[in-house]
C-alpha cells in the first residue's frame, strides 16, 4: 500500500509540473501547474522589448539558463505563451526559448500605412534630427539630418506609445515632430529666370532665415529645375548648377519664354 501511494504521489508531481500542449489552431498555448493558459492573442505575434537587455531562457523559469539578452525595443516573434507555476507570464519565441511576459509588449501597429504615391518628399523642420533604426526614440541613431534637408518617404506608422514616424527609402525611421511636408514642384525641363533685385540672396535653404551662399546681380540669368512652397506659404525656386535656393519675388521670367513656372 505505502509503495502505492509513493507511486501515485510521484506521478502527481509529474503532471504538476509538465508542460502540456493544447491543439489551438492558430495558436501555442500552454498549461501549467494546474491552470491552463489562455489569451485572446492570435500566434504567431509580433511583440516589442521594453526592457534594456531582456533575457532570453531556455524555459519559462528565471532560473534557467540565459541564451542571449536582446536590447530595448528589439522585435520579436512569438509562438505561444504560458504562466508558470509563479503565476508569471511567459512567452516563448520562434526559436523555442522564452522571455518573461514584463519585458515585452505586444506591437499594435504591426502595418506600415503607405503614403498616396511610391514616396512622398519632407523637408526637415529641426537641425539635427535624428534618423533611428525603429520607431521609439530610445532606438539607435544611424544618422543625423540638417536644418532644411529634403528625404524620401516610404510609409509611416504609430508606435505603441501612439507617436507617429515615417519610414525612409532607406528602412530607417524619423519622428513625425521633425519633419513637415510641402509642396514640391517638379519641372520637367529647366526654366531661366531673370533677377529682378541688384544682389539678389541664394541661400542654402527655402527659408530668408537660412544662410546665403552668394548674392546674384540685376538681370543675372538662372535656371530653376524645381520650385516649393514653404511653411510660411513663400515660393522659393531651386537654382541649377549652385544648388541654393532663390525667392521667387527676387526674379521673373522674361517675356516670351514658356513655360510658366506654376
């Protein structure tokens, strides 16, 4: 009899502490102890590192073995998830190891939204904007942009904290705060202005603000390849071969000379 009931106590424990697979289609869930874990997210999910060096184990315990730490803000892919005999929530990844449930969160806006034309130009509205490698600003720097710089827009999207960033043609991601954009003109041929003001700016940006890079004199000949309308509603064209910008009341087309610039 005592040998007996050794044997069913024995083999209590081991279902005690057995993971014990569900068939969920769609989904990975786990039961352990004695609760069965359910959640209404569908697997495989996308979910976000919120937590500097977040562990990755090799179960769902914090005892386990750590395989590797991920940095804040990683994105990771997530088959199932589990509570422990603790009560902690646990989620496992692609690769069959875990990381505790407080050291991730689910990724809302999974879906880039794609802007009404293959790219779309922004200028940049403050110097030294940072260019990240994801869409929070604890993510790394890959570069910095300047005052005025114009940059190609794929797509944007709202991060979990619903801060909105848009997605260069690089794959990299600026903050939605420190860029704006304006209307560009695109010629489909170069156009010659005359300068109407004796020395007439051209400066680096499309702002009277922006630095000059040199004065042009009464009735210089230029040609404009592109033209913007800035924030303030002024037109400035962009001059061909100085690369600087001229405002559009410092010069006019000479009679005769089509097309008119919109």
């Amino acid at each position: 009899m005592k040998k007996l009931i050794l044997s069913l106590f024995a083999t209590t424990v081991l279902l005690f502490v057995t993971i014990i697979p569900f068939g969920v289609e769609g989904q990975h869930v786990y039961a352990t102890s004695t609760t069965t874990s359910t959640t209404s997210t569908t697997f495989p999910a996308t979910f976000r590192v919120t937590g500097a060096h977040a562990r990755v184990h090799t179960s769902f315990l914090a005892s386990s073995p750590v395989v590797r730490n991920l940095e804040i803000n990683a994105r990771i892919k997530v088959i199932g998830r589990a509570t422990n005999w603790h009560g902690n929530i646990w989620f496992e990844l692609s690769d069959g190891n875990w990381i505790y449930g407080g050291s991730v969160q689910r990724v809302t806006a999974t879906s880039i939204n794609a802007l009404s034309r293959d790219t779309t130009t922004f200028r940049v509205t403050r110097d030294g904007a940072r260019v990240r490698s994801g869409t929070y600003a604890s993510a790394s720097v890959v570069r910095r942009l300047q005052l005025n710089d114009r940059i190609a827009i794929t797509g944007s999207l709202i991060n979990s904290n619903g801060n909105k960033w848009y997605r260069l043609v690089s794959g990299d991601w600026i903050y939605s705060g420190n860029v704006q954009l304006e209307p560009w003109i695109q010629l489909s041929q170069m156009i010659t202005f005359r300068v109407t003001r004796d020395g007439a700016p051209i400066r680096i940006g499309n702002y009277a603000r922006t630095s000059i890079d040199r004065t042009l004199g009464l009735n210089a000949e230029i040609q404009v390849t592109a033209g913007i309308i800035n924030s303030h509603g002024n037109k400035w064209y962009l001059v061909h071969g100085l690369g600087g910008w001229i405002y559009s009341g410092n010069v006019e087309q000479p009679p005769g000379i089509p097309p008119r610039i919109p």
